[in-house]
C-alpha cells in the first residue's frame, strides 16, 4: 500500500538529541528528586519503554509535565547544538516533492521544533507540538482529521514504544527507526510495524511497497 500522510516523531526521529538528553538528565532529576542515571545504565534504559524508565528512575507520572518543560527550556538553550540527523533534511525534501503529506507530533515544544528544523520546516504541512508522550494518539487523530486521510493511508515515524502505542490507538501503522533513543530490543512488544534500519530507507514511504512489507518487524542482524 502507499501513505499519503507522514506524521514524524522529532527528538531521535529527525532530531539527534540524544546526547543533549543524557547530558542535562542527571541536572533534571536533581531539580526534579528523581534517580539519576549512571553511562553503564544507558544501554540497558535504551531498551525499555518510558513506562519502565521512569519506575526505574523513581519518576511518578504525575511529574511528567514539569519535566518535560524543564527538559523543553533547557533545549532552547541549547538547541544551537542539536541537529538533524544525517540525511534527513534531503529526505523531507524528496517525500514532499513526491506528494507526500508530512506533519509532525512531537512532545517538543513548537518553537524548539521549528528552530531546529530550520529550512526543513517549508515541507511539513503541520506542527502538533508540547503532546504528553502518552497522550500523542490524539494529537495524531486531529492531523488526520485535518487533511481528511484515511487511516490506512496514514503512518507515524518514531523512535520509541509509545510512538507505537499511539499509532495502534490512532488505528495507523507505526514505523519504527534504528537511530533514535529506543533500540530494536524495545519494540519487542509491538506488532504489525514497519522497521527503518537508517534514515535513506524513509523514502521508501513515497513508494508503494509489496502489501507483505507493510507492518513487517525486522531488525538489522547486526544488532542481534
């Protein structure tokens, strides 16, 4: 089947903000009084969801929003250093040119986004900006409404477990990436989704794979 809408995650999607993310955490968790987090502890975190960091952590939910704000205003200090990730910018450019519809749900704030997008930001159609990480089902069901797409048409880019629990809530396809905070091993409990090894195999999303393609898990054997 085609997509005739795109709808992308931002922080570890486009954006290889990562490296910002554990460089300012250990500062957040102490203004915050919540666990701080240890370099040997990242690659075992990187392979669960949020749900289970932030009980590893000591983080209740209902911290959440002052979090997220506090993480949001030290990236706009910040944000100079933050760049797309390699390739990304060509790619919007050839989805967009291929008639693609490309929006972005992020929990992010807009200005955050926007800025770090630069010129990127000509070929998306719409921003849904500062969504809870667990509400962002919502978010992605008001950009469909929006361009009136069908969901079978619709796919959301992302890069950790509950990008996947939104798309199944949407009732869309997920498409999970390679580059960004969750490794392959955290998408153990979704099903039905595509798999993105490196950032050139997005443009893959403006062609019309094989039906058996689509919602197809399959991690690079590198990783294994």
């Amino acid at each position: 089947m085609s997509y005739r809408l795109a709808i992308f995650d931002f922080d570890g999607t486009l954006a290889d903000s990562f490296p910002f993310f554990v460089a300012v955490f250990n500062q957040v968790a102490d203004k915050h009084a919540f666990n701080r987090i240890h370099p040997e502890e990242l690659d075992a975190l990187r392979k669960l969801g949020a749900r289970e960091i932030m009980s590893h952590i000591g983080m209740p939910r209902w911290k959440l929003p002052l979090v997220a704000r506090t993480f949001m205003g030290l990236m706009k200090k910040h944000r100079s250093a933050i760049a797309l990730f390699q390739d990304i910018a060509d790619t919007l450019r050839h989805l967009d040119e291929q008639g693609l519809i490309l929006a972005v749900v992020s929990s992010n704030s807009r200005d955050n986004v926007t800025q770090v997008l630069g010129p990127s930001c000509r070929h998306i159609r719409v921003f849904e900006c500062g969504a809870s990480i667990f509400g962002k089902a919502s978010r992605l069901r008001r950009v469909m409404r929006k361009f009136a797409v069908a969901p079978e048409q619709v796919i959301y880019i992302g890069d950790q477990p509950t990008d996947g629990e939104a798309a199944a809530t949407a009732g869309i396809t997920f498409g999970a990436v390679a580059w960004g905070y969750g490794t392959h091993e955290a998408f153990g409990m979704l099903h039905d989704h595509e798999w993105f090894a490196e950032v050139g195999e997005l443009r893959r999303l403006a062609a019309s794979p094989e039906p058996s393609a689509v919602g197809s898990f399959k991690p690079p054997q590198a990783h294994e």
